[in-house]
C-alpha cells in the first residue's frame, strides 16, 4: 500500500507542478512594435515626450529621438506591463495551491503510515 | 481503511484540479508580457555616417570610473589600442583610442541564421523581428516561415520557401553580396538573407574606432551614427535597421541568437543585446558591459541581475558611483542600442576610416561602417 501511495502521491505533485507550468506566461515573443515606434515621433521634435503600446498592452515611454535620420521613439522608463499584477496574483494562487496540496499529501501520507501500523499490530 | 485512503486521496486530486483549473483560467489573459528584454533588433543599419550632431561646448569632466578601459575587452578582439591626440566634435583636443578590432566576435559562436526548410527548428536558426505595429522578435524557424503570410498580411510571403519544403537562402557570396544591400537584386527577392564569414578575408572584417579615452559629457545631445560603438569581443555594436526596407523586397536579414548578422561591408555586426554580449560582469549585480559607445562611455545590459530596469535619460543612460555615467542597451526588439550620444565624439575626419565602401544602408543592407 506504501508503494501505492508513493505512486498517488507522486502523480500528484507532478501534475501540479505540470499545471503551474501551464500558468505560466509565454516568454516567447517579445518587443515593441517599431513600426508604431517610429510613427509616434512623426512630426515631434527631438527631446519630446513619446509613447506607444506593445503587442500585449505594454506600454513604451520615453523621448524621440533623431535615429538614421528619422525620428524614433526611444524608451526610457522600465516597460510597464498592464497585466503585471494578475500575472502575480495567478502566480500566488498557484503556489498556494501547491502548499495546500503539499499539506495535504503529507497528511494523508501521515494518515496512511498510521494505518500501516494498526494494520501490522492487528496482523 | 485501504478505500478511505483512496477516497481521502481522490478528494484531495480532486481539490488539486479544481484550484489550479481556476489558476489556469484566470491567467488565461495575461499571457503576453513578459518581455525579457532580449530580442533587439537588429539593425540594418541606415544610412547615416556622421558621427553625430553637434555637441557644443564641452564642458564638464569625467571620472575615471568613466574612463575607457581596454582591459575590459575579451582577450583576442582588438589588434590594437593605441592612444593618439584626436579633436572631438566641438574642436576641443583631447586624446583618444585608436581601437582595432578585430571584428571577429572573438568568444562567440556566430550563426545560425535562417532555416534551410520549414522544418528547421529554432535550435537551427536565429531571430528576426516584425516591423508592423505588432513588431515581436521570432525565432527565425521554419513554423515562422510558413507563418510569414499570415505574419505580414501578404501572400506573396509564402515565395520564400517551395513546395518541398525547402527555403530560399542566400548560400553563396554572389547571392549574399546581391540580396544584402538596398537595391536587392530581383533574384533574391523572396529569400532569407544570410552571408557567410566564409565570405570574409581571414573570416572577419577589422574595424577600427577612435573614441575618446575619457569621455566628455557635452552641452547638448548628439544622434547616434550608423555605428554605435564597439562590442567588448570586437565587433560592430549597429544602429537601427532599416527593417522596413528589408521587408518590402520580401526579404528577411535573420540575425543569430546573439542579435548579429553579416554583410559583406561591416562584416559581423550587432543589431541588438540578447546576452550574448554582456560579457563584462559587474561585482554588483549590475547589468554587464557589452561595449562602449563612440563617445567613450559603457553600454551595459538592459536589466541588472535581479531582472529590474531602472529610469533613464534620454540617451538611455544614468549615473552612479561605480560606473559614473552609463548607458543601458534597449531590449532587443526596440531596434536600437542608445537613443543618443550624451557625450562628445570624436570628429569625422579622425573618426577612422571604414575599410572600404559599401551601398548607403547597411545591414545586411548595409553601409560600410564610419567608425
């Protein structure tokens, strides 16, 4: 029964962990788009203040500047990312998630070694 | 007892799927952000050879925190380093480094670039970045070849690569030097453009760059020119490139992973910081030196070693106790390294010769280098 459980016990945690992969936002593509880069700066003069958005919302300030003789907007303020904060917050719910079923597999791993035990004794 | 183990165990399964099936729906829109920074850009770099606008005045000094050092550079990158009176572009004269570097990327593997088929996978090939206003930075694969049509909105994408599945590579020098310039040649229309360092003499083409030794801050900003500075393993850092003009002869110039392509007038060059060149580490957790600009002062990584970007001046630079004044690249697929110069550069006509001539845009479409 000990091996049995270990195998649950297992399936579990790697199912979690393969779930909190899932959550986990894509890192796949990236940038700024720089058709939208160069068009913001369109009739601005140097220094002015600039700013656009990412493909995901992000959003891009800085200044135009004079670049291979157009004028582009350059960044420089850290990218701000509108979905920061529910991309935590999905992140904290996960890891509570994984405490909790932690918690859980140690106490029915607790539960059973219990059983084991009054289980021999009765044998 | 064995069943309400069971039954104890299926409850807790059970429990398990239904919290992490609500974490998976609730994060099902925010999949996107999360730039890490890396992907620039690359650039082609148009154009533009003066060596900046204008600084005026100078005014202020540097420390020596500031101060160019050639130690910095990775073993094998520079020929030579020889300091020499230079006038920057104020008139002011100063002493500057006359760098030869080597152009070799000394440390780094360079390629792959494009893929040979629409099987290729992106461990086979390198990057490239959109130029509309969802501009991303894509591994340069062949699902992304095959996406090109859909990617751009125009059919006609679907020319780079054939029924067999095979892509159209520019595989030799005739094709490399007739699809890397401005005017691409019509038979390389509809090809991923890529050259060889093959192609090269001794495999790589030296640069040389006058920057001054100690970097003087000026008056007023200056636009970078077609070459930014100098990567710490001996190659071009490049400015922009000219993305759209790549695209509009149903081309792509793929970079490899580390943000470089080659042309057959500036050799190896960078386009964009993906990590590769941030090879000069910091004690402080400070994003790592990739190179310094042609007005003397250090380009570092965009974010320092705890992933956090910090506010900058227009040029993308900042100050502390360490570095004294400093820039931060841009992430990759922004298309640039600095926004400006903030210091003086040294005057065009002791900038350094580029090694040779080349059509008016660089890049692969590019412009032999005024260093």
């Amino acid at each position: 029964m000990t091996l049995e459980f270990n195998f649950i016990r297992r399936s579990l945690v790697l199912l979690s962990y393969s779930l909190t992969l899932s959550v986990t936002p894509s890192h796949a593509h990236s940038g700024s788009p720089l058709g939208v880069a160069w068009s913001t700066c369109d009739g601005k003069p140097k220094s002015q203040a600039c700013e656009y958005k990412g493909f995901h919302g992000e959003r891009y300030i800085g200044t135009c500047q004079v670049m291979a003789n157009n004028m582009l907007c350059v960044r420089n303020q850290p990218i701000e990312y509108p979905e920061k904060a529910s991309t935590d917050a999905a992140e904290t719910h996960t890891e509570e998630v994984k405490e909790i079923a932690e918690i859980v597999v140690e106490k029915s791993e607790k539960e059973a070694a219990t059983e084991s035990i009054s289980e021999d004794s009765l044998d | 007892m064995h069943l309400n183990s069971c039954q104890s165990l299926i409850s807790i399964l059970a429990f398990s799927l239904m919290m992490l099936a609500g974490c998976n729906s609730s994060s099902s829109s925010d999949t996107g952000s999360t730039d890490n920074g890396s992907t620039d850009t690359g650039s082609t770099d148009t154009g533009s050879t003066d060596t900046g606008s204008t600084d005026t005045g100078s005014t202020g000094t540097a420390s020596s925190a500031e101060a160019l050092n050639v130690d910095n550079f990775v073993a094998g990158a520079l020929a030579s380093a020889e300091i020499e009176d230079c006038t920057l572009s104020d008139g002011t004269e100063t002493t500057c480094y006359r760098i030869e570097a080597a152009g070799k990327a000394q440390g780094q593997t360079i390629g792959p670039f494009c893929p040979r088929t629409t099987s290729s996978t992106a461990a086979e090939t390198g990057i490239w970045i959109s130029a509309d206003s969802t501009a991303q930075v894509y591994d340069a694969d062949g699902d992304f070849i095959l996406n090109l049509a859909n990617l751009y909105n125009d059919t006609a994408w679907n020319g780079l690569h054939n029924d067999d599945g095979s892509v159209n590579v520019t595989l030799t020098e005739a094709a490399c030097d007739g699809a890397a310039q401005p005017n691409v040649e019509d038979q390389y229309k509809y090809h991923c453009v890529e050259c060889s360092t093959d192609y090269l003499d001794d495999g790589a083409i030296a640069g040389t760059y006058v920057i001054p030794v100690t970097p003087t801050p000026a008056d007023t900003t200056s636009s970078v020119a077609a070459t930014v500075g100098v990567a710490l393993n001996g190659s071009e850092l490049s400015g922009p490139a000219p993305v759209d003009a790549i695209l509009a002869n149903y081309t792509i110039a793929a970079f490899d992973d580390c943000g470089g392509h080659i042309n057959l007038h500036q050799g190896y060059h960078y386009h964009a910081a993906t990590g590769c060149t941030e090879v000069g580490a910091q004690d402080d957790g400070h994003a790592g030196l990739i190179g310094y600009a042609m007005d003397g002062y250090g380009i570092y990584g965009m974010k320092d070693a705890d992933g956090n970007e910090e506010s900058l001046d227009e040029c993308r630079g900042t100050t502390d106790d360490t570095r004294g004044y400093h820039y931060h690249a841009a992430s990759a697929g922004e298309n640039m390294f600095i926004g400006c110069n903030h210091g003086k550069t040294v005057a065009t006509t002791t900038a350094g010769g580029p090694p040779g001539g080349g059509p008016p845009n660089g890049g692969p479409n590019g412009t032999a280098p005024t260093r």
